[in-house]
C-alpha cells in the first residue's frame, strides 16, 4: 500500500510537471501571438486573456499539489525546529492530517461549485464554466494524495544555504 501510494503521487508530480510547462508554453505562445494581433495587425483575439487567465488558475492548483508534496509551501517553522524530533513529528501528523481535512472540505464544496456554474458560459470562449471550475475539486483531491503520500513517506527538508 505504502509504496502503491507513494508511486501514485511521483507519478502524478510528473504529470503535472509536464502539464504545467506545457501550460506555460501555451501562455506565453498566446499572448505574443495576442500582442503581434492587437499592435501589429490591430486584429486582437478576443479570448486569449481569458484562456491565459484559467490556464493560470489550473496551473496554480496543480503547484499546490506538489508543493504540498516537496514541503516546499510557505510555512513558519522557527518554533518547530527547536522542539525534541519526536514532537516535532506529531507536529508534522496533525499538520498534514489538517491539509487533508481541508482539503477534503475543498473537494466537496468544489463538486457543488461545478455542479451550480454548469449552465453557465464563459464570456470570451464560450464553454461551459464547469472545465474552469473543475480544477477545484481535481486540485484538492490532488492535495489529498500527496498528502497523504507525505503520511508514509515525509519529505525532506530542503537545504538552505544562507552565504
């Protein structure tokens, strides 16, 4: 089981490494294809900020997931640091299992977030609010994967150096 899950979450890093670069890529195609448009040939695209916009949002969420998986999200850790190793660890627990409550809370209201925007459009592309929105439950339950992954198998601190 442990390793089942911990193979499960590097292979979802991995997806979503080569979405979000391939993300990244689209945008930044996009919105020089936009400024060649709208300044050179004065013939915008009316929907390319927005498609920007939710490939942002998609992008975001999915970093969220793999942030909570590397430990790498913004976190005070001054206090933690100087407890005995053994607290410090329950420390960890309690966090992470706090992540996965919210998280699960998150998967819940975002199904009935894309179930309530499924009649809707959205202005400049025309498709229905609910790929948009989708990323709210799929990016919480992303979150719960890692995180639970980090339960079985914690991540490593990064190492700073300071010089």
């Amino acid at each position: 089981m442990k390793n089942a899950l911990v193979s499960a979450a590097r292979a979802v890093e991995v997806v979503i490494d080569v979405l979000s670069r391939a993300a990244v890529v689209a945008m930044t195609a996009l919105v020089l294809v936009q400024i060649v448009l709208r300044y050179i040939l004065n013939v915008p695209l009316p929907w390319v900020e927005e498609m920007t916009v939710f490939l942002m949002i998609w992008m975001a969420f999915m970093g969220a997931a793999v942030g909570v998986r590397r430990g790498t999200h913004i976190a005070m850790t001054m206090l933690v640091e100087r407890l005995p190793r053994g607290l410090a660890r329950v420390i960890f627990y309690v966090s992470t299992v706090a992540i996965i409550a919210f998280a699960g809370v998150v998967v819940w209201q975002g199904v009935l977030l894309v179930i309530s925007v499924g009649n809707q459009r959205s202005a400049a592309l025309g498709v229905s609010m609910t790929y948009p929105y989708l990323i709210v439950p799929l990016g919480a339950f992303l979150i719960i994967l890692q995180a639970c992954a980090n339960v079985v198998d914690p991540p490593r601190p990064a190492s700073v150096d300071v010089d």
